[in-house]
C-alpha cells in the first residue's frame, strides 16, 4: 500500500493540474473533478489491479475502470497521465484543437485509459456491466469499477442497468456514486429529490457500502472492504458523500462550479491553497 503522505501529495498535484487545465481553455468542470480528487488517486495507486505499460482495449487480466460521468475528465486525465498512460505534458493540450484530451472522453484519438466515451450521462453502468459479463465468460477473475455522479442517477438507464446487475448476480462489479448534492441547475434535492439513496440500491439488490470521499484514509479501506465483497452474488455499490469543489475554499458547497472556469485571480488564489508537490506540467 502506497503511504499516505504520497497519496495526500498526489492529489493535491492533482488538483493543481484540475485547475491549471481548466482555466488554460476558459472552459471544462472543476467543481466534480477536485471532490472526486481523493477517489480517482486511491483507485489508480491502491486498488486497480491495472499495467500503463500494457495498455490495451480489452484489458485482460486487469481490473477495468469506466468514468460514467465524464464531465469530470480534467481529474480523470491528470490521474491517468500521472499513472503514466500518457506523458503529463500533454495536459496542457485539454480542450484545444486536436487534442486527444476532449472536454468529455472518447476512444477515437485512441487516449491510452480511455474505453468508452461517456459525454452523455447515464450510460456507464451498463457499459461496466457488459465488460464484467465478458471477464465472467473468459474466466477472468479482475474485477469492473464505474463512477457516477449522483444527478446522473436521475437517468432511467441507471436503474435499468441496476436490476440487470443483480438478477444476472454480477458480482465482479464495484460501482460508486459521487454524492456531492450538486448539479448543473442546482442541488440534486431541488432539482429531483432522490430520498433516501441507500435504501433503493439495497432494494435493487445491492450490497452497499458508504464513505467521505474526502477522507483518504476511509476512501482506501472502504475500497478495499468492498473488494472483499465481491463473488458473493451480487454487486456492490459505494455511496461516496464528497464536496464539490473540496481542496478550494470558495469553490466548495455550491453549484456554481459545476461548470465554470476559474479567472486569473481566482486560479493563483486557488493555487496558494494547494501548493505544488510533484511539479506542474
């Protein structure tokens, strides 16, 4: 297991480069990608079972990830390159003109990490479904995980894919729900009230879990806790309470983020507060 200090400087590298991308365009979502900064280092350094340097698109013999809402690429391509899927100078291209880094991920430049393009919400689960059927049918043992936001839970594909997962007993599958309570309009209790979250994952036949995924320490035990769950018989879900924006003072708890780009006062103030640690690109 990776230190803590190392995961803790990761991140903040992270968030750093989630920032500096977005502002360098004037355009992308800094709000979801620094809440979900502590999720995606954990995920790439201590849980996926996963090899840069055999980079393929049917990833055999590796664990898969799906980012099913990908509007939060700037964090998923700063983890990815600092994995080293790519060269982390090539940050500096996000959103521009033929770019491999598109505002929402696509395979068609053929970005190393990336196997689905998820632009429209709602589709990821389904997506990380059939890829855990497949490694079922190879008799791989590796497992799927998938991120969703928890807006996009208000997408009817969602629940779909929910019940499929569990009357197939796909239990090679870890999904997590981002639970920031924030989205494009609003906060998800205005927009649609979704009640209690838990209760109707458990009744779609869910084992599920719950966690801060700001606290680094219990994002990395409660991933490896739902590790363990896995072949039991059904899948497991991850409800992640984050906040939108953490790492940033005033870009935390409110909407406003969700898709805006920082200024030129706004980036150095939010630069002070996570000062460099791996270096900038």
């Amino acid at each position: 297991m990776t230190e803590i200090t190392t995961l803790k400087d990761f991140t903040q590298q992270v968030r750093r480069d989630i920032l500096r991308m977005v502002h360098g365009v004037q355009s992308g979502h800094p709000g979801g990608s620094l809440g979900c900064a502590e999720f995606m280092t954990v995920l790439y350094n201590d849980i996926l079972r996963h090899d840069s340097s055999k980079w393929d698109m049917n990833g055999k013999e590796q664990d898969l990830f799906f980012l099913s809402n990908g509007h939060i690429s700037p964090l998923w391509y700063s983890v990815l390159a600092r994995s080293g899927y790519f060269p982390v100078q090539e940050l500096g291209t996000f959103r521009k003109l033929n770019t491999r880094l598109q505002g929402h991920p696509t395979t068609h430049d053929g970005l190393p990490g990336i196997r689905i393009a998820s632009g429209s919400l709602g589709q990821g689960l389904s997506a990380a479904i059939g890829a855990a059927l497949a490694k079922k049918l190879n008799n791989d043992e590796h497992l799927v995980y998938v991120l969703m936001g928890d807006g996009e839970i208000q997408e009817g594909q969602v629940w779909e894919a929910a019940m499929y997962a569990a009357a197939k007993k796909v239990d090679n599958l870890v999904a997590t729900i981002d639970l920031n309570g924030q989205q494009i309009d609003g906060s998800t209790n205005d927009v649609l009230n979704m009640g209690n979250i838990r209760q109707k994952w458990e009744a779609f036949g869910w084992q599920v879990l719950e966690m801060n995924g700001n606290d680094i320490e219990e994002v990395r035990a409660t991933m490896l806790k739902a590790r363990t769950m896995t072949g039991l018989g059904q899948p497991v879900m991850i409800l992640m309470t984050t906040i939108m924006g953490h790492g940033v003072d005033f870009m935390m708890h409110t909407h406003k983020w969700h898709g805006v780009a920082p200024n030129n006062e706004q980036l150095q103030a939010a630069l002070d507060q996570n000062p460099a640690t791996l270096g900038d690109y």
